[in-house]
C-alpha cells in the first residue's frame, strides 16, 4: 500500500454530518410554513410574521439544497481519493518490481 492515507471516516463522518443539517433545516422549513401568526393578534404583525417564516423557509430551503450538494461533493472527493490511492500502490508495486528486476 502507498504513503497516502485518509480514513475512510472521515468522509462517512462529513456526509453524516451534512446530511442531517439538510434534514434538520428541511424540518425547520416545514415548522415555519405551518406556523399560525394569527395568536400574534394585529393584523399587521400577523402580516410580518408571515413574511418573515415566508423569508426564513427560503433561506432555509436554500441551505439546505448547498448542503446536499456538499454531500455530492463529498462523494465525489472519496471516489477521486480512492482512485489516487490505488493508482499511486500501483505504481509504488511497479516501483518496486522495477528494482527487484535489476
């Protein structure tokens, strides 16, 4: 096996994390969508609680499709890794071999 080395965790811990941070935010967004701003009592105030859970679900809605895609990106870093990884055995084998044979 080569000199360079990741463990594997790593990226299982990240895609954990970021993972439940979408699933968090997607339920947050769900609590402020259902939320009722008519106990605030004036209508006024009902109106900006509403833009501001309105605002608030956006955003959130937004986080939380970023870290999805950090999740992807996450993947995608592990299979390159992996790939470097063997390509770079590989040639430390051959390396190898290469000296044995002279």
């Amino acid at each position: 096996m080569s000199d360079l080395r990741l463990d594997d965790t790593v990226f299982a811990d990240l895609k954990k994390t970021f993972s439940s941070i979408s699933d968090r935010m997607e339920a947050t967004r769900r609590s402020l969508r259902g939320a009722d701003a008519s106990c605030v009592g004036e209508s006024g105030l009902v109106e900006d609680v509403q833009d501001f859970a309105d605002d608030w679900g956006y955003g959130i809605k937004q986080l939380g499709k970023h870290t999805q895609g950090a999740v992807k990106m996450i993947n995608k870093i592990a299979e390159t890794f992996d790939g470097l990884d063997l390509e770079l055995a590989e040639s430390l084998k051959a390396a190898k071999a290469s000296k044995k044979g002279k």
